[in-house]
C-alpha cells in the first residue's frame, strides 16, 4: 500500500453525488456522474475519448439524482437514466443507438442502477419507492430496447405506501421464473407487458 502513488486524476465537471461502479473494458473506462453523464476516459492515462453530457431539466427521484454505472454488451454502453429511459450508446464514440421509455417519471419511475447484460436482453429495476410506484424489473432487447417483460415486486393490493411485502418470496419467484425462462418461453402470469 505505501508504495501506491496517483497516476491521474479526472475531473468530471459534474456536480453532485458519485455512486457510480466504473468498467474498465479493452483499456477504456466507462463510469457515469449525477444525472446520468457518461465518459469513456483511457484507463491507463485518464484522456477523455468521448462524453455523454449530463441531462437536464427536473426530474422526480427518491434518492438524489444518482446514477450507479453502465453496463457493456458487444458494441454498446447500457444507461438507465432518471427519466425513465433505457438507452444504448456506441461503444467508439458514445452516440446514441438508440433510446427506449421503460417507465413514466412523471409517476415517480426512474432508472438509478447500473443496468445488466443477460443474453440479449438489458435488465434494469424501476426506483421510486418513497415515491409510492410499484417496484418492477424489466427486460428489454438489446437490438432495440424494446420491452420483453415486465416483473412486479408484488400484486397492487400487496403495496402499503409504495413498498411490496415479502420481499424475499417475490425474489425467490423471480429466480424461479427466470430459470424457468431458459427452458420455456411462457411467462408467469405476474410478468406483465406494461406498467
């Protein structure tokens, strides 16, 4: 430890709280800043290859306007964002491919994880739970972004001031269905197409 010494050091520019989990993939770091900027900076000497500005405009969150990090599959960067958008950005140059709503923000859906690559699907959990919305997972296309399904954290009449009982039981069913999805394409009834 005493002979670790700072190579660089990146300013993002960006104001606000950093809860993000870069990646580091084929010498280039990928990490994402509060309201959901996104850099590729070279890894081994911190020079900025491309950004993706921060969004404007007022959003409604739980928890800050945090972002947690991107996610990586072939020639695309994966970003949830606040607004309620799932959208993929190029690799090289970090334009976008494209952009997909998954979930009202003006209801109190926003998008804070760092998404995950599972086969070609992009999967992201729906925050807003002091807001009062019903907590979901979704899966959509990586070729698109369109959605492929849709998992609620419980039935309507289970929500008591936006939070899902049994929490436990709902992740073990989840599991359950997701395993039973690599042998069978028919989706439990629960899994819903839409909010």
């Amino acid at each position: 430890m005493q002979q670790l010494a700072p190579v660089y050091v990146f300013h993002t520019g960006a104001l606000g709280a950093f809860e993000t989990n870069p990646i580091v993939f084929d010498g280039v770091m990928y990490l994402t800043t509060a309201y959901d900027g996104v850099f590729a900076i070279d890894a081994r000497s911190g020079k900025l290859l491309w950004k993706r500005a921060p969004l404007t405009g007022t959003f409604r969150h739980c928890c800050g306007p945090v972002n947690r990090g991107v996610a990586l599959a072939g020639d695309l960067v994966l970003i949830g964002q606040l607004d309620g958008n799932v959208v993929a950005l190029d690799r090289k140059s970090g334009l976008p491919k494209w952009r997909a709503r998954v979930a009202d923000n003006a209801q109190g859906y926003s998008i804070t994880m760092a998404p995950v690559v599972y086969r070609d699907s992009v999967i992201v959990g729906l925050a807003g739970g002091d807001l009062g919305i019903r907590g979901a997972m979704l899966a959509a296309s990586l070729r698109d972004g369109k959605v492929r399904w849709r998992w609620f954290a419980g039935e309507r009449q289970d929500m008591i001031d936006g939070a899902s009982l049994g929490w436990k039981q709902q992740f073990d069913r989840l599991e359950t269905y997701l395993r039973a999805e690599e042998t069978r394409p028919r989706l439990p009834r629960n899994v819903h197409a839409s909010l």
